[in-house]
C-alpha cells in the first residue's frame, strides 16, 4: 500500500527491509543503541532502558509521516538496524521531494554492504514508486561516516546552516544534502554494481 501506512518489503541477496515490529525489533534495537559510537554525531543519547526504545520504535511505527523498516541480515535473520524514510511532500516550487531519512545500523555491521544495499533498495522505491524528484537528508558536518556514506550514493550538499546541539550545549553545523535520480545513477554506488 504505497499511498497508505504500510511499509513494503524490499529486498536483495544481503539485506531485508520489512516493516517494524515493536515487538520483533525493540530487544535487538536496544542492545545496537545501548553502543555510545551510534549517538556520537546525533542529537540522541544511549536510551537508558528497554523500555525507552519500545516506546521510540512504537511512536516511529505509529507516525503517518513516514515509513519505517526493520533493516535485517537475510543471512542470520537478525535485525541489525533501521530505516526511517519521510513520506514525499510538494514544494512551493512544486517539486514532489522527501523531507528527511535516518538510519541506525549495528556497529558491527558498518562498512560490510549492508547499508548500500539498503540504500539502493529505498532509493529505488522512492524514485521509481513514489516518483519523488529529489531526497532530502540532514547532517552534522562531524558525521564523517554518515557523510562518506551518502556521498558514496550521490548525495550532493546545497547549504549549511548553524544550530545549537542541546545534548553538547554547543553549535554546530547541519548539512542540507539532497538526492535525485541522476546523482544516483551516476554515483559510485551504482557505478561498482
Ligand atoms: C552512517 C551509517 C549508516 C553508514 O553505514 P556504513 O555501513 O558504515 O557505510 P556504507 O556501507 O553506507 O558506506 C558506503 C561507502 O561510503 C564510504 N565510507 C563510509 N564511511 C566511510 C568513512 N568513515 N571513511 C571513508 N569512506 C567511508 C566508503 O566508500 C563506503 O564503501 P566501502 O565500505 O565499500 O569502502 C553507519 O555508520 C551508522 O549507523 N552510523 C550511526 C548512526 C548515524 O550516524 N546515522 C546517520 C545519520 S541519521
């Protein structure tokens, strides 16, 4: 149901995606945010118990805004992450865009080709189901990691803005990068499948 709440699954030989499940998802989700190196260059914190996440997961997976799957190893079964994709907005240009998207992967998986292939699978639902022009993301100019990554796939910066992080009681600097289809296509992402 693209126009509705539910999530298709979306998959390859390496990484599922499947809609979240409170009750599947929360115990492994805690244990991969319990890791201090996932908030590093976030606005969160390490939740302080299980229940903090159940909670978190159950309001993502509520939310009519925005789509939200458990990222799972087709090999060992195991949910090792999560992707949220903001549903398509029109601009005052009329451009049909993505807002925002997050992604929280297990640390153990960073660098292994999991989150590529997750990239590919929703980018490929976004611009070829919901035939969105662009994808919007956000991110800290420290989040070197997230940055690489999205690089890696075409995303290009087209402002940066000056924020407060309340966690550090500091300021920092927020990259706005967007995606289309052509920056995808030629990316190297793509380019060494
Ligand atoms: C951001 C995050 C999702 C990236 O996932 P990942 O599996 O580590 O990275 P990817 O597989 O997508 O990286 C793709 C490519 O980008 C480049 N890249 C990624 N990280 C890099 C780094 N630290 N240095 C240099 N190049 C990097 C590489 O070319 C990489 O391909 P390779 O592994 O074959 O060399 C993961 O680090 C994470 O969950 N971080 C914590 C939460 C977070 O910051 N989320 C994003 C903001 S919402």
């Amino acid at each position: 149901m693209i126009n509705g709440k539910s999530e298709p699954t979306l998959f390859s030989n390496k990484t599922l995606l499947r809609e979240l499940d409170v009750d599947k998802d929360t115990p492994q989700l805690y244990i991969i945010l319990k890791n201090p190196e996932i908030h590093q260059w976030l606005g969160t914190e390490v939740p302080k118990n299980v229940n903090e996440v159940r909670q978190s997961i159950k309001n993502y997976c509520k939310s009519n805004d925005l789509y939200s799957w458990a990222i799972v190893d087709i090999d060992t079964r195991k949910t090792i992450g999560f992707y949220y994709l903001w549903k398509p907005v029109q601009q005052i240009d009329g451009t049909r865009i993505i807002p925002a998207e997050s992604q929280r992967l297990a640390k153990h998986c960073w660098r292994k080709g999991y989150m590529k292939e997750a990239r590919k699978l929703v980018y490929n639902f976004a611009f070829n189901e919901l035939q969105v022009e662009e994808i919007h993301a956000q991110v800290w100019k420290s989040n070197i990691n997230s940055i690489k990554s999205m690089e890696h796939c075409g995303f290009q910066k087209y402002k940066e803005v000056e924020k407060t992080i309340l966690k550090y009681e500091k300021k920092y600097i927020e990259c706005h990068y967007r995606l289309k289809k052509d920056y995808l296509t030629k990316s190297t992402l793509i380019k060494e499948t």
